[in-house]
C-alpha cells in the first residue's frame, strides 16, 4: 500500500473512512489513471488533492453501492 495516499488520507481526515482494501483500490485508481506507481505520481504532483479526494469518493461510493447489491 502506499505510504504518501495513507499520509495524504490522514492529512484530509479521510483515513478513518477507508479500510485497508479501499487503500488499495485507491493505490489502483491512481495508478490506472497515471501508469505510474501511486507514490511517484504523487510525488511528482501528477494528481492534485481535489483528483485525489474525487478518486476517494468514487471508491467509497462504489463500496456502498456493492453493500446495497447484497441480499440481506
């Protein structure tokens, strides 16, 4: 998992709304969206806080709608 998307979680206050498979779902956004490791395009300002809080969002969102799918 990568260290500067745990940092840049908790510097937003996000971190404690995203379990560890989100963090890597969040790793993987970022690195689809780049075709860089998620730590360098970080690192080399290739994802901005607002393209990081909207790749947060999406994910979270896409979680809710998976538990919304499951039977009860």
């Amino acid at each position: 998992m990568s260290k500067l998307v745990r940092e840049w979680l908790a510097r937003l206050e996000l971190l404690a709304l995203t379990t560890h498979e989100d963090r890597l779902e969040i790793d993987r956004e970022i690195e689809i969206r780049t075709g860089l490791y998620c730590d360098d395009a970080i690192a080399m300002g290739l994802i901005s806080e607002e393209e990081f809080i909207e790749i947060v969002k999406k994910v979270l969102a896409r979680k809710k709608k998976k538990a919304l799918l499951l039977p009860a």
